[in-house]
C-alpha cells in the first residue's frame, strides 16, 4: 500500500492510503491543477467522487470546502480502503461499492469529480453519472483522450498533464 498526501485545505498534509494493484491514484501536480481549475465551485457543494480509488479527490474537496461528498468506486475492497481512510480522518459520508450504471441517489450534485480507470474507459458510465448533477453543476472528467463529449453537458476547458486530460463540463 502507498500513500499520498492531502494537498490543501482543512485535511492538508494528511496521508490517504491508496490501493495499489490495478489503481493509478491521481497524481499531486494533477491533483493540484484540477482543484485550481474549480476550487470556486466547491466551498459549500454536494460532490460525487466516481471511481473514487483512494477516495482522494472527495476527501480533497471536504478538505476544501464540500459540505457532502458520495464516493463510488467499483472494487468492494478498495471501497473499504475509503472506508478506513474516512475513519482514519474522522469523516462520515456514503461510500456506494458497485458499478457506475448501477449508482443511484434522491439528491443531485453540484460537482462531480471523475477519474475511470483508462484501460476499462466507459464513457457510457460517465454519461449516466453526469445525470445525477445539478443544472449548472460542473463535471471534472480525467480521460485518456483530447477530446470527449458528454450528452447534455458543455465543454469549458481541457487541459493536458502527462497522458491525462482533465476536462470541465457545466450542465446547462
């Protein structure tokens, strides 16, 4: 198992333990990018964390603000691994183990913040999850790819860091 740290905020400096394996958690540079890209959006939000890993990116944005994060992640095992790393900072908040088609809530987001695994890529799932977000809520989409369009969501920037591309789409 590793570690990364937290990298501003309430939590900064914290470790998470990330799951290892098949897992490719997020990097801090890419981390840092994409929290400065939103970090307006997030003070007082209700955040997905998709294909959460680590649960990373969703304990960043309580760190920074979110009032509500869900995590979603695939793995039932690497869910408890979220699980522990919220205990381990004293957070409470959903962690939903199973696939992205498969997510359900009564409330929407108004940020969601996802990062699939590239080498099981399913825009499918990502489409379905930009569903659940709010009109004018905000999508962050790690992807292999320059370009990906989301049905009912519009384009406002990408940005490439390595082999990874971060996008932000709002629901209009």
């Amino acid at each position: 198992m590793n570690e990364i740290r937290i990298t501003s905020g309430l939590y900064k400096g914290h470790k998470v333990t990330t799951p290892g394996g098949k897992t490719h958690p997020m990097g801090s540079r890419e981390r840092i990018a994409l929290f400065n890209m939103i970090s307006e959006y997030i003070p007082g939000s209700r955040v997905l964390d998709a294909y959460a890993g680590s649960g990373a990116l969703g304990i960043e944005a309580l760190s920074r603000g979110a009032t509500d994060v869900e995590f979603l992640e695939k793995s039932p095992t690497v869910a408890k691994g979220i699980r522990n790393n919220l205990r381990d900072l004293d957070l409470k908040a959903r962690v939903f183990a199973g696939d992205a088609i498969d997510f359900t809530t009564n409330d929407g987001f108004d940020l969601i913040l996802a990062d699939p695994p590239y080498d099981d890529y399913d825009l499918a799932g990502v489409e379905y999850l930009a569903g659940f977000l709010k009109s004018g809520g905000i999508m962050v989409l790690s992807h292999p790819d320059a370009t990906t369009e989301i049905s009912e969501l519009k384009l406002l920037k990408t940005r490439k860091y390595s082999a990874a591309h971060l996008s932000v789409y709002v629901k209009i």
